[in-house]
C-alpha cells in the first residue's frame, strides 16, 4: 500500500511535538521549527540524516524492528503511537492482492449476547472497529438512547454530526479527540477497509472539528478509564469503562460501564434502569393499541 503520506505526516507530527529541552538537547540561538530538527531526531536514533529524511518522505517499508524501535524512543512515542507506527512499516508496500482479508464481522455470537444481556446493572454493548454499535443491553440502550436514534448506530458519527453530543458527553471534545484517535489507529491496521474511510470521508466533509482533529495525527486505543455522561432524564453521572477485544471477533470489542456502589452514579444508574422499563412498557402499550 502507498501510504507515504500517512507515514510521512505522522512522523512529522511527532516530531513537532518534542522539544529539544525534553530530548535532553542544548538549545543555541533562535529555531524555526516547533519541535526537533530531522538532524536531532537522527542523532538520537542513530541513523544518518539521509536516512532518517526518506523515512520521513514515507519510505517506512521493509524498516528494521530495530530503526523502528529506535525511532520510536527518539520520538518518545507512547505504546499507542509505537503500536501505530510499527502498523504504518507493516502496511507500506504491501498490495491489495496480498493483504488477507476476513469477512467483516456484522453479528455478535449468541454467548456474547446472553453475556450482554445478563449484566442487568451494567450497560453493556458490543461495537466494531468502525465504531457502530452492534448488540446492547437495554441499560446500554438507555444510556445512549439518542445515539440508538441512528441508523446505522455509530458513535463518531453521533459525536461529530449531532448537536446534542455536546449534552451527552460534557468533556465532548475529549471524547471527540479520543474517537479520532481510535480511528486512526484502524486505518493503519486496516488500510483496505472501504467502509472505514467511506466513514472518515463523510465525516471530514461534514464535520470542521473532525477534520481538524484528524490533522493532529494522535492515535487513541480505548483500555479503561471514566466517562461522564449528561443524560436528559437522569441527568450527569461519572461512569467507569472497560473495553475488551474479543478473542476470535477481529475488530470486535466489548464496552461495560460500571459505577462504584453507594455512589450517586450508581444512584443514577438505577434511576435509568427504572426509565429504560417505563420506556419500554410505553413502548408496548402503544403497539397494543395504535390510536392511545
């Protein structure tokens, strides 16, 4: 694949970003560049000027674990951007006829929905690399209620296209930069992946904010942390998450949001809970009788 412009963009990204003071570099006179020289970071990864140039023009294919863990320690990249990189090395010069693709996941296995649907306290959803939401548990379809008002149900596209992501989500440019990220780590490990850039194309065309977070070049993997939530019938609650791969689902991830007990998110939580099933029976009552 001829991705020397994703390749050359994001190096020049990262090395906009370290000073030379946090490289442990003397600083003499004034410098035109925000970050380091090319020059600096070759000094630092051991290879030469000429060298360290033409990675930066792109030319990552066929690079040695070696210069590339070097590069990523010179570049002081995290664990993501090092995953990322060695992504990009992978994905140059590699051909569609020689890329293995495997069927894209659009269902859940039957085991992981009774998995789901037995976390009753927790909202619990199943999403794929793209970021649409395949399978939730009626907690995880109260909690993002509007999201589910999509079709097809997709996250970003909910963050970045609909105005009241900003009320859902307080921390909305958090969130959005987070959801970026994520994206740009799957078009390195899934370069051919039509749909994934049908999406990214969409959203740079419609959405400024996107498009100028995409120019960032972070990279973003989704592990644990918290989130905070503005619901319109329960209102704010802080809840914690876990995301995980499942085994034998490429692409597919797990997503369970939790709250402490005795805290006033679990407090929320079950105010949800009681808001989902009066929805619900609402829901019934007006297919049992169309004219109520």
């Amino acid at each position: 694949m001829d991705n020397r412009a994703e390749v050359s963009a994001f190096l020049k990204s990262r090395r906009a970003k370290i000073t030379p003071e946090r490289a442990g570099l003397p600083v003499y006179g004034q410098r035109r560049v925000p970050g380091l020289r090319r020059g600096e970071v070759a000094m630092l990864a051991g290879v030469s000027v000429e060298y360290y140039t033409r990675l930066e023009r792109g030319s990552l294919g066929g690079v040695s674990d070696s210069v590339l863990d070097a590069l990523a320690q010179a570049l002081r990249l995290d664990d993501t951007e090092r995953d990322h990189l060695y992504a990009l090395s992978r994905a140059a010069g590699t051909s569609p006829a020689r890329v293995r693709r495997r069927p894209k996941k659009t269902t859940v296995r039957p085991s992981v929905l009774r998995i789901i649907e037995g976390l009753q306290d927790q909202p619990a959803y199943v999403r794929n690399n793209r970021m649409d939401i395949l399978a939730a548990n009626p907690l995880a379809r109260a909690l993002h209620s509007e999201v589910f008002e999509l079709e097809p149900v997709n996250t970003c596209r909910f963050v970045f296209l609909d105005p009241r992501a900003t009320r859902l989500y307080p921390d909305w440019e958090r969130v959005a930069r987070e959801g970026v990220g994520v994206l740009r780590v799957e078009v390195a490990k899934n370069p051919y992946d039509r749909e994934l850039h049908h999406l990214i194309g969409e959203l740079s065309t419609r959405s400024d904010a996107f498009r100028t977070m995409w120019g960032t070049h972070d990279v973003h993997v989704f592990t644990e942390g918290t989130k905070r939530f503005h619901h319109p019938a329960v209102g704010e609650m802080k809840l914690v998450h876990e995301t995980l791969s499942l085994p034998g689902d490429e692409g597919l991830s797990l997503i369970v949001y939790s709250a402490d007990p005795d805290t006033p998110a679990a407090d929320a939580l079950k105010l949800l809970a009681g808001w989902a099933a009066s929805q619900d029976q609402g829901a019934a009552a007006s297919q049992a009788d169309p004219e109520r």
